[in-house]
C-alpha cells in the first residue's frame, strides 16, 4: 500500500518534470494536443506498472527510454535531437536516483531503499529542470523571470526537510503522507509559476497590441486630414480652374507653375511620411517616424516595399517597433540627435537597416550588447526583435562604428 501511494505520487511529479524539460528543447504549440497528452498519460501508467509489479531495474529502465522518446515523437525536431534529449533527461533522472539513494543508504544493488529515497530523486529532478531552464533562456537572451530561481531554493528546501525528518520519524505512514505533502505542495508553487508566466505573456502581448491600436488611430488621423484637404481642394475647384484659365489667357506660365506648385504643397499632407501601399507598415512607419521627427534633429528615411509584402503587423510592430524605439531614445541622448531608416524589398527577402548617433562605446559579442544599456533590461528589445528573426528563419547584425549604431535585419518571406 505504501509502495503504492509513493510510486504513484513521485510518478506523477517526475511526469510533469519531464513534461517541463521537453518545453525547453522542443516547441510547445503543437496541433495534436491529444496525441500529446495521451503519450504523457501512457508515460505515467506504463512506468507505475513496471515499477509495482516487475520490480526489475532493467525493465525499468528500457520502459523509461523508450516511453520518453515516444514522447519526443509529438514534438518537432531532428532524430538526432529527440535521441539527445532522451538520454539527457534520462540521465539525468538516474544520476538523481542515484545522489538521493546514496545520501540515505549504503548503496548496493540488492538493497532495499527506502520511500524517502523516491521523494529525494523528484525533489532534485526539479532542482535540476529549474536550473536548465535558466541557463537555457539566459543563453536566448529571453531571461523574463529573474525569480525563477526561487523554485530551486523551494526544492532544496523540501528537500533538506525529508532529509531531517527521516532520520527522526521512524513511522513509515507518516513518512510517506509527509512526503506526498511536500510532493503536492512543491506542485503547487510550480503550478502557480507557470499560470504567473502565462499571465505575464499575456500581458506583453496586451501592450503591444495597444500599441498597435494607438498606430492605426493615428494613421486614421492622418487619413482623415488628407481626406480634409481633398474636401477643401474639391469645394475650391471651379475657382482655381477659374484663376488658372485666366493666367493661361494671359500666357503667364510662370505664375501657373508657381500655382500649381502651392496646390500641390497644400495637398501634401506633413502627417503622411510614408505611403508605399502596405497599409500596416504605412501605419506603423507613419507612427514611429512622426515620434522620431519630433524628438530628433535630422531623421533620413526610405522605404521600397510592395503594398502585397506577406507579414504580419504584429511582427512588424515587434521588430519595427522595438529597433525604433531603441534608435530615438539612444540619438536623443546625443548632440547630432541623427536617426536613419532603410527598408526595402528583393527576391522574397526583406531588409532593415537603422541607424542611429550614440555616445557610449558599445561592446558588441554574438550580436548581443554587453554594455550598460543591456544590463539595466534595455536588450529585451533587441531580444524580442532575435526571437522574430528565428521565426522568418531570417538574421540580425549588430554593430558600433564612429558612435554610429547599426542594426541590419533580414526575413525571408
């Protein structure tokens, strides 16, 4: 009974440790949710099993392999990389195993090891899941969560706790319904982080579709005021067409051109930098120009783009966006306060290029910043625009020259 109870709750949690590593190394939003689930389901049944009614490390074994690396089979990836991560996860299970059974008994094989040992090895799985995790998303440049560490302190503390109370309580019911306890609460907190960063995500998402909306608001007031002007010129028609019949009466082509020249000045909307004909990176470029042009001295751009180009706004938003952003509040803190921008578009790839004045040295390592700027948070921007670029299987330069700031993008579309 008691055998029971600890292979069914230990299983449980190393099947949602296992669950947490292949979100490290695999994408998550698969569409067969099910098949997923289902092999999660069958990882949990089959293993218990084993373990309860064989009790033979070799099955044991061989049925942990195999089950994991079905698991892997829902996911997207090379042969090689499932394989990998496989025998990593696996491994790393074992040597927990082996830490937890060696910290409580004199190892042998025929020994008999205690409940207590199982509760160890999933408190230092998680230890170890919680530790990749960081150094993985750390190496990504994705580091969102500073407190993720807290998880590993948790666990470490649990598992010190089993520790002391095993050498006290000799009651086995006990043991075993105090390791369940720390088991459940430990799955809890990790329950909770993982709703408080699904919640966090849907609040970055949240700004930036705000963000989005105040882009087309603006745009909208950009075309209602090129909309006023064509009213005005409409309603004034027959008196301009009036004055220049009369100046061409009287052959001053001169006076008509300069005519003509104002009517056009006076159509020109200011609001409207950019209209190539793609409305989201009108909206957009429209948007994060007008900022520039009012924050900075001199501000150059140019953009060859078709109105058909194949990307989403809020992709646009992300990357445009964010290099922008980065690109005026860094030229404003300078004397030349100087920004350019160069998008166009070539044989189904699209290219970025903006520059901006800086006045700090730079250190620039992998196309990663390691200044200042970076350490303070500023680099999520550039993080977030790295994280797109990995989607359109495109590439990001980064560099510094003569207090010039260059980022040079390009997507294949």
């Amino acid at each position: 009974m008691f055998a029971l109870i600890t292979t069914l709750s230990t299983n449980l949690l190393r099947t949602y440790i296992i669950y947490r590593f292949m979100r490290l190394f695999f994408w998550t939003d698969i569409e067969e949710k099910k098949k997923e689930r289902a092999c999660y389901v069958l990882f949990f049944v089959l293993t218990a099993v084993v373990h309860l009614i064989f009790c033979s490390p070799g099955m044991s074994v061989i049925t942990n392999i195999v089950l994991i690396f079905l698991i892997t089979v829902c996911y997207e990836g090379a042969l090689k990389k499932k394989i990998f991560v496989t025998l990593l996860v696996y491994g790393t299970n074992m040597g927990c195993d082996l830490v937890a059974v060696h910290l409580l008994t004199d190892y042998s094989i025929t020994g008999k090891v205690g409940e207590c040992a199982a509760y160890i090895t999933v408190l230092l799985l998680l230890i170890c899941d919680v530790i990749s995790e960081k150094i993985l998303i750390k190496n990504k440049g994705e580091d969102k969560t500073p407190h993720g560490m807290i998880l590993a302190v948790i666990s470490a503390l649990c598992l010190a706790e089993l520790l002391i109370v095993e050498q006290e309580l000799k009651n086995r019911i006990l043991l075993v319904l105090f390791g369940c306890c720390v088991l459940a609460v430990v799955l809890l907190i990790f329950y909770l982080y993982d709703v408080l960063i699904s919640a966090y995500k849907k609040l970055e998402e949240q700004s930036l579709m705000e963000k989005q909306m105040l882009i087309y608001s603006h745009q909208l007031d950009v075309l209602m005021q090129s909309e006023e002007k064509v009213k005005a010129l409409r309603h004034d028609l027959k008196n301009h067409l009036g004055e220049l019949a009369l100046m061409a009466g009287n052959q001053n082509n001169e006076e008509i051109r300069k005519y003509i020249q104002d009517m056009g000045e006076y159509m020109q909307n200011q609001s409207e930098l950019v209209s190539c004909g793609n409305k989201n990176l009108d909206s957009l470029l429209n948007y994060l120009l007008g900022q520039a042009k009012k924050k900075l001295n001199h501000v150059e751009y140019e953009v060859r783009v078709p109105s058909d180009l194949c990307i989403s706004a809020f992709d646009l938003n992300v990357i445009l966006g964010n290099l922008t952003e980065n690109a005026i509040e860094a030229a404003e803190q300078t004397k030349d306060k100087w920004m350019s921008v160069d998008i166009y578009y070539e044989k189904g790839m699209l290219s970025m290029e903006i520059k901006n004045s800086f006045q700090h040295e730079l250190a620039v390592e992998k196309n990663k910043l390691l200044s200042t700027k970076e350490e303070k948070g500023h680099g999520i921007g550039l993080a977030n625009v790295r994280k797109m670029v990995e989607k359109y299987q495109g590439f990001m330069d980064v560099s510094n020259t003569n207090q010039i700031f260059i980022v040079k993008v390009m997507l294949y579309l």
